[in-house]
C-alpha cells in the first residue's frame, strides 16, 4: 500500500506547554525541538510530540464520558515498578483505576492519560 501522508506530530492540548514538554523529555530521552509560550515540541529525528496552549484546558476524565481522553499514549518499558518509581518523580499522577495486570495507568502534569506497558 503507498502512504497518502507520513506522521508527523502527535498534538496535545494543555495549559501549559512547556511544562508538558519537560515532562516528556525526561520520560522519552527525547529533547524539546521547539518552545514558546504557546507551542513546545519533543522530538528525536521520527515523528513527534508536541503540546499546544489551550486557555481553559480541562483535562480528560477517564474512565468516562463527560471529558473523553480521546487519545492516551502507550509505553513500552522493562520493568513496570521501577518504571512507576521514575515517572512519579517526574510530576506524574498514577491513577486510582487500574483496569490490567500488564500495564499501569498515569496521568502527565496537564491530566492526559498514559499508560506503561510490559
């Protein structure tokens, strides 16, 4: 099959984009690419993550309906509790619903969902 368009940015609404950039760097080991006070950017050379200024952002509320989530992120690590241990250092909240066994779920420092996965 030949590609109409090739991924280039996964884009997330947030008040604050340069805090979700930072958070993001330190997750992934990924640096920010580009910053200013409305549009931060990770990125390490493939597609990218970046983070918007949305005045009145609300976050997600998960599992539910009134805020959907509409798009959560999945991390692949090596070992779930150490893994926990770092993320949490980084301002990440884990979640009080755990619906699996072979993945936790988190929220970043703007309240969108992200799960790490073994």
């Amino acid at each position: 099959m030949t590609a109409i368009a090739r991924m280039r940015s996964t884009v997330l609404d947030c008040p604050d984009p340069m805090t979700l950039a930072g958070f993001y760097s330190k997750l992934l080991g990924w640096p920010i690419t580009e910053a200013d006070d409305e549009w931060a950017v990770v990125g390490a050379g493939g597609p990218n993550l970046a983070f918007q200024r949305v005045e009145g952002h609300r976050p997600p509320i998960w599992p539910g309906a009134e805020h959907p989530q509409q798009l959560h992120i999945d991390l692949d690590v090596d070992d779930l509790d150490k893994a926990e241990a770092e993320v949490l250092a980084l301002g990440a909240v884990k979640h009080d619903y755990q619906p699996g066994n072979d993945f936790r779920v988190f929220l970043d420092p703007a309240g969108h969902p992200f799960c790490l996965c073994v």
